[in-house]
C-alpha cells in the first residue's frame, strides 16, 4: 500500500495536477460552465415546449404558448457556441490577469467571422433561400452553427484568441493612455490593437476555408465533431468514460474535473442533438440520429447517482445497516449529501480512496451501470434522454423522470438496488473488520 501511495503522489498525482491547472484545461473547464445556467433555464423551456403530457402539450400548442417558449429555447440552449466562445476566451485572459470582457468579446467576433451563412432558409417544408445563396447574404447569422455543431469550433476559436490576445497585450503591443483617462476609456483603447490583430488572425482564416468552398465551421464539426461524437457515442466509449473517472477518483483525482474537459464538450454536443429532435417533434431513435450516450446519460442518470462509483447504495447500507459505529456515523452523515449526488464525504469518510478492498466495486459499479443501460435504451426498455440538463445537485429519480420520462425515473431506482447489492459483500466486510476492532477497543478499555 505503501509503494501504491508513492507512486501516486511522486508519479501520478504531480502530472494530473499539472494537467487539470494548465491554462487551457483550465479555461475549456471554467469557459464551458459559463454557459451552463442559460442550459439549465433553457432546459426548463424545452419541457414546457415540448410537455410529456399529451393532453397538456395540446393546450399549450394551442393557446400559442409553445411559440413562446420555443423563443426562450431558441435563445439560450440553441445558442451554447456563443456562450462557450466567449466563456473559454474571458477565462483564458482572467487566469492571465488581463481583463476578460475584451477577450471574450474579441472571441465572439472571431467565432461570427469564420462561421458564415451555410444553410438553407425555409418556412415549414417551403425553401425560400438555398444554402448556396444563403451563403452570399452578409446581413445574417446563421444559427446552425451557434448551437452545439459549432461547438468544436468555438473552443479552437476561444483557446486560441484567449492565447493570443494575451500574448499581445502582454507584449505591450497596445495604446497606452495617459493616467487622467479614465480606467474604463483607457481599457477599451487597450484591447484595440489586440483585437484588431486576432480579428485580422481570423478573417485570413476565413479566406482560406471560403476560398476552398467551406467554413471552418463546417469542417470542423465533419473532421473532428462528428467522429468524436460517434466515438463517445458508443458501448465502448461509454465504458472507458466511466472507468478512467472512476479510476482517477480511486487515486484521489477529481476524475469528473478532467472528463468535463476532455470529453464533456463531445457529450454536451450529444445532448443538445436530442433535444433539437425533442424540440423538432421527431422521435428520439437511432435512425432520426438521436444519441445514447449523452452528458446526463453518462453521469447523474445512469453512471454516478450518488456520485461517481454509484455510492447511493453504499450509503444506504452504511446508514441503516452497518453494525460498526464508525461505518453508520459515516452512512448517516453522508446520506443527505449523496441524496444531491456529492460523495466525498463516503470517498474519503470510509475510506473509498487509496482503499484495495474498494477499489473493485468503486469502479466496477458505474461500467455495469452504463453497460445495462446502453443495452435498456438500445432495446427500448428505456427512453433515449431528452437532451434536458438538470442541476447536477438534482436528485435521482427526480433526474430520472426529467431526462427520461417515468421509465427513467424506476431505471435508477433498479440501478441503485442493484449498486446496492453490488457493494454489499465488500462493504460488509469493511463493517466486520471495523467491528472488530471496536469490540477489541471496548474489551482492552475495560480491563
């Protein structure tokens, strides 16, 4: 255990540290969680929108309420490039100690420049503008490309000009106002000069891709967007996903800071696919192109309800049926957070961490969790998630039913009694060594 935790922290710890506080995780991390309220609020408006009560979605189409909050929809989750450009920029430029707003803002153009007009423009089933012309009218945005298929985009165009218009302002290439300017005056002349350089950065961009009878935009999401969904969007994919979280965290790295990273921007994308079919009226199948595996699908629906390992059901055996006083205490006091899914009470309570005899279900639980539940929706036991994003902090079975309909909601039920049983022989032995130990405690106290 010894030479395990050694080279844990001389090997493993240093370079996943190293990893998670560089600046460009850093800023995809934070920048993309910039965006994730107007999700949440645009969430809300998709339920309504798009009501799984027959009789009540009626009602609403109707009275003309749908119209109105598919305005809402349209506003904040079609739009999460705008707000994951912007946010990866302005975190870029805060960690460099450079204000954030210009970078953010310089970010949005840079992202408006290389994402021209690609699609056709139609009313109902009647086409009144073709993609080709759509590409020549210069007074409109396309809003194709500001939802998640210009997600990819958005984060090349924010790591980059947060890198470069750092690197000029840093290098002093800026307008430099007397002192009696004053301080919001003088920084809107400082960012002129970076933000002239890195719009010019893009607008050659721009000529390149125009002049090859593409955006950047749109090659990017066929190059690397489309590939890397289908990738995650895979049993395969889903099982490494929730075995290298679950790993990190054993070793005592917050493994959801690095998926959220790396991977959580391709499930995202997944999400939002569903629900523009949600929102479409289409049916959520595989031949309408709907995705299994999605940001809730691998985490707080079916992979991590109580957190990652699926530690709900560990809880409730600490809690209501562990002899040893130490196991209940730790139950009990982690049981309401593992209600709002946070688990480093139990992780390190226990301990789970660093912990061999735990280590097999701590990381066994959510791959079994994921491979059921890929195998329930393939086969129509469960629904496809609807690409609603709840809070994290949302409760399972309440999560459940939003993502997933009632269907959903009973899934984890089953999952957690099924968690239940798969942490049983390991925690119970945990108990009884605890236990043990107690009574061997309260014999030597009293002689």
């Amino acid at each position: 255990m010894n030479s395990i935790n050694k080279f844990v922290d001389q090997h493993l710890m240093p370079g996943s540290m190293k990893f998670i506080n560089s600046r460009p995780v850093t800023a995809l991390k934070n920048g993309m969680l910039r965006g994730m309220p107007f999700i949440i609020i645009g969430s809300v408006f998709l339920i309504l929108s798009s009501f799984p009560v027959p009789s009540v979605a009626n009602y609403f189409a109707k009275t003309g309420l749908t119209d109105l909050f598919n305005q809402v929809y349209n506003a904040s989750f079609g739009i999460f490039a705008i707000f994951a450009v912007v946010g990866i920029a302005y975190e870029w430029a805060t960690t460099e100690k450079i204000e954030g707003l210009p970078a953010g803002l310089t970010a949005l153009v840079s992202m408006l420049i290389v994402s021209k007009p690609t699609s056709p423009i139609s009313i109902g089933d009647k086409e009144l503008v073709t993609a080709n012309q759509a590409g020549q009218i210069t007074n409109y945005i396309d809003r194709t490309w500001l939802g998640e298929q210009g997600l990819i985009t958005a984060i090349i165009v924010g790591l980059i000009t947060g890198w470069l218009y750092c690197l000029i302002v840093k290098k002093k290439i800026t307008i430099k106002m007397p002192e009696q300017v004053p301080s919001n005056v003088a920084n809107s002349f400082v960012a002129l000069i970076p933000a002239a350089i890195v719009i010019l950065f893009w607008f050659v961009i721009y000529l390149i891709f125009s002049s090859l009878g593409t955006t950047l935009t749109e090659s990017m999401y066929q190059l690397l967007q489309i590939p890397l969904q289908g990738v995650t969007d895979s049993l395969g994919g889903v099982i490494f996903i929730r075995f290298f979280v679950a790993l990190l965290w054993f070793f005592g790295i917050h493994g959801g800071v690095i998926s959220s990273a790396l991977i959580g921007p391709i499930t995202t994308a997944n999400s939002i696919d569903n629900a523009k079919l949600v929102h479409a009226g289409i049916a959520l199948t595989r031949a309408n192109g709907a995705h299994i595996v999605t940001g809730e699908f691998s985490s707080f629906a079916f992979a991590a309800i109580g957190g990652t390992g699926m530690t709900l059901g560990l809880v409730i055996f600490c809690a209501l049926f562990a002899k040893s006083k130490q196991v209940k205490t730790i139950g009990r006091l982690s049981f309401l957070p593992a209600i709002f899914n946070i688990n480093e009470p139990v992780l390190f309570g226990l301990p789970i961490v660093l912990n061999p005899l735990m280590a097999l279900p701590f990381i066994l639980n959510p791959v079994i969790a994921q491979v059921l539940s890929y195998g329930a929706t393939l086969i129509g036991i469960i629904p496809f998630t609807n690409g609603v994003q709840p809070p994290w902090t949302t409760p399972p079975i309440i999560y459940g039913f939003l993502v997933s309909g009632w269907r959903g909601a009973l899934w984890q039920v089953v999952l957690i009694i099924l968690s239940f049983f798969i942490w049983f022989p390991f925690i119970k032995r945990m108990d009884n060594n605890y236990l043990a130990q107690e009574s061997a405690e309260t014999i030597s106290e009293t002689k």
